[in-house]
C-alpha cells in the first residue's frame, strides 16, 4: 500500500483532522470537567461558609468560648464536609479548629485582610490536596473569618480515570476511523480504478472505444466524459493523419510514376530533339509540381505541431492582395480571364504577416482562375468596416454543389467536377487559406451555386493604429 495513492493520502488526511478534532476536544473536555468539578466544590464550600455564619448568629451571643468549641466540635461532624473547618476573630484568636488543621499549622487569614468574596486555594496537608474556602463574616457587629475545607483526592481521581479513559479511547478510535476510513475512500474510489483500466485498455487501434460514462452527476461523471472528448479527439487527430499519409501517398505516387516513365523513354533513345525537349518539359513541370506539393505538406506539419508561427506586424493588405494578383496574372492572361479590384480608400492595415497574407490571397485568386472557363471573370473587392478588413474574391467559375462545401477546406479533398487532378492541384491550398486564416484571429467563407460561380469571403481584424507595434 502506497502513500501515494489517493485513498491512502485521504485516508491519512482524515486521520490527522480527526486526531486534532479527538485531541482539542478530548483537552477541552478535560478542563472543563475540571473547572466545573471546582465550581461545583466551591459552590458546596461557601455554603458551609453560610452554614456557619448562621450558627454563630444563634449561638455566640448566649455561650462562652469553651461552649461555642463544643458547639462547633458536636455540630461539625454532621454537617457536609466533615471537621474541616476554623474560625478565627479580628485579633487572630481562635474560637475553633479542627484537629487535622491545627495540628498541620494550616495558616489563616485575618478578617482584616479579606473582602467580601471567599478566598479559594489548594493546600496539600499530610500529601493530600485539599480545597479551602476562606469568607469574612460579621457577628454581632464583629468580624471573623470562617475557613472550610473539602479534600480533593476524590476530584483528582476522577480526573485521572477521565484522562486514562481518553488516552485508550482515541487510538481505538483512530484505528476504527482509520479503517472505516480506507474502506470508504476505496469505495468512492473503486470508479476511478475502472476508468483507469478502460483507458489503459485503449490504444492506436481502438481508438473508437469509449469509457463508460456513469450516471452520477459527479466529478466522475465528467472525468469520464473530459477523457472520452479526450479520446475523440486523438481519435479524429490519428484518423486525419493516416488519411494525410494515405493521400500524400497517393498524390506522390502520380508524378513520380510520370517522371519515372518519362524518364526511362528518354534513356532508350530513338526520339528526336523536340521529343526530348517534350519530356524534359513533363519531367519539370511535375517536379515543379510535386516539390510544390511537399512544401504544402511541410508548411501543414510545422502548422499542426505549433512550429509554423507568422510574424505578426503591421502589414498593409492592399499590397498583399496586388502583389498575390501580380503572381496570377499569368495564368488570367493565359485563359483570358479578367482579372480586377476594387480597394476602399480608407486605410488597411491590419497586425500580421505579409508573406503569408499573400499566399492567403494568392491560393483564392489562383483556385478562382483553374476553376472559371476560358473569358470568365475573377473579381477582388477589399473594404473595411466595423474594425475588420474584408476580402471578397469572386469568380464566374463552375461552383461548388451544396454537399461539397462543408468539405472543401479539408486536406486533399477535391470533388470530382470542382477538384479535378488535371486541375493541378492537389487539395492542400484552401487547408493552407484557412489555416493562414485562423493565425490572424479572421475567418473565412464560401458561398457557391453549381453553374453561378463562387465568392470566398475573408474578415481580418484591423490593427489599432495608435496602439504600439508588437512583433511576435
């Protein structure tokens, strides 16, 4: 049994308050049974005080001393407490002590040196404790001071039993609340160790499993159901991977296949120059194609392992969006394509990374070129509004059908009409746009009509100009 695990640190927790709970209230209980006890005694001593004092009131006028010595001698065995009691006058005389007292010299007080209120004090005589209580009284208008006493031998031994019984009963106690303690906590725990052997059960190749979620409402409840989300996560996220994997595959195997084909008609000879000037062209250009489709594939690595971070400065995205036109340019012009923008004219500047804004706009314009017949148009209007800039890229293209929009941002998707390989592109571009997206806190849009054409939507937060430039 380890102190590490939770039932038992619990378990030792709840030993350490009950211990200090048993304790301060085991010593309290100890002095306030003590302090009552005392009070109790003190209460019966000063009736003892009165109980005198009304029997000097009868008797002292009508006797003599040796009288009122009996008097006290005959009537103080009777009354409570026994012959332990002495009287004295304001000179110190003494009208009666009890033996036990004057043969210990047990010392008195004069009346003169009391007040209203007894005196109480433990004396030890002949080793055993005992309680006195010293009053002043006035008797036919003479002071005197009346001493009781109650032995406390009795007090002390009850006290005794009463620590005794403490000191056995809280170990006891501890040990049963121990125990009760580690069975409970073992119990309340028993869940957890049944949520830790399903999720130890659960590997790359069962994902899809699931931790029974217990209808509790408790914390248990919602362990199980932060792990599940937990598991569907890591589950879409190895599922993504190996469908990555898979495609990568797939788009490399192509235009290596092409370039090894290629090649090998090349080396057997037998063709002419401009055959051979042919196939250098087709070996390029899938070169040119492939290293573009590793690149894309880098760039989405380094995005999901955090590595990719963009500088994040004041950029101007009008310039973004002329010179990602500038790049297209050639391939607008090469199927007649009209290429224009509108810019509003208030200013926008927005906190990012110009480079990769760009490729953000260049990807938009280049997708909206591939996919509009030859003498369409492609269309670019930048405005701001509300604290954003928004980027419209809109295109006279074939569209995109309503069930192909929720996946078009997926990575190597292409649908069969929209994303065609002889397109040349291999489905990571708006994966790229949007993930560029997502670095500058903006979002993006598609709406489509199969046969109208598409428009993709960007909203980018403006910069606040008089707020200091950060770079990150």
């Amino acid at each position: 049994m380890s102190f590490a695990s939770i039932r038992v640190r619990l378990t030792a927790w709840y030993l350490v308050m009950l211990a200090l709970g048993l304790g301060v209230f085991g010593i309290g209980s100890w002095f306030a049974m003590r302090a009552s006890a005392f009070h109790t005694i003190d209460e019966e001593l000063e009736d003892r005080i009165r109980g005198v004092e009304k029997f000097m009131q009868l008797q002292i006028a009508s006797l003599s001393p040796v009288e009122i010595r009996d008097e006290f001698r005959e009537h103080s065995v009777l009354g409570p407490g026994g012959d332990l009691f002495q009287v004295c006058d304001e000179k110190g005389q003494w009208l009666y002590r009890s033996a036990v007292l004057e043969n210990n010299r047990v010392p008195i007080r004069l009346p003169t040196q009391l007040g209203d209120e007894p005196i109480y004090e433990n004396i030890s005589v002949q080793d055993i404790p005992i309680r006195f209580a010293t009053g002043r009284v006035v008797v036919n208008d003479h002071p005197y001071t009346i001493q009781v006493a109650a032995p406390l031998k009795e007090f002390y031994e009850a006290l005794e039993r009463f620590r005794l019984i403490l000191w056995l009963s809280v170990p006891l106690l501890l040990t049963g609340a121990g125990l009760g303690g580690y069975l409970i906590s073992r119990r309340a725990l028993k869940p957890v160790d049944q949520i830790t052997t399903a999720a130890e059960s659960i590997s790359i190749s069962n994902l899809s499993d699931r931790l029974e979620v217990p209808k509790t409402s408790d914390e248990l409840q919602r362990l199980s159901e932060t792990l599940n989300r937990m598991l569907a996560r890591l589950d879409a996220s190895v599922q993504r991977m190996s469908q990555l994997t898979a495609d990568a595959s797939h788009e490399l195997r192509a235009p290596v296949s092409l370039i090894r084909t290629t090649a090998e008609l090349a080396i057997r000879g037998g063709r002419t120059n401009p055959e051979y000037h042919d196939d250098m062209v087709q070996i390029l250009t899938e070169a040119e194609r492939t290293s573009k489709l590793i690149d894309s594939l880098l760039l989405l690595a380094r995005a999901d392992s955090g590595a990719a971070g963009l500088q994040h400065e004041l950029s101007d995205i009008s310039i973004s969006v002329r010179e990602a036109m500038e790049q297209a340019r050639a391939s607008a012009t090469e199927k007649r394509t009209e290429l224009t923008a509108d810019f509003d004219s208030s200013a926008l500047v927005v906190r990012g990374d110009g480079e990769a804004l760009r490729r953000l706009f260049f990807i938009l314009i280049d997708n909206a070129i591939k996919y509009t017949p030859e003498g369409g148009r492609v269309r670019i209007r930048v405005e701001a509004s509300d604290g954003q800039t928004t980027i419209k890229v809109t295109d006279s293209g074939i569209g995109i059908s309503e069930s192909d929009l929720p996946h078009i941002f997926d990575r190597f998707w292409r649908a069969d009409k929209v994303r065609s390989r002889g397109a040349g592109g291999a489905g990571l571009g708006l994966s790229i746009a949007r993930w560029i997206v997502d670095q500058h806190r903006g979002a993006i849009e598609v709406q489509s009509e199969p046969g109208q054409g598409s428009t993709f939507t960007v909203r980018i937060p403006l910069a606040n100009l008089e707020a200091p430039s950060e770079q990150s």
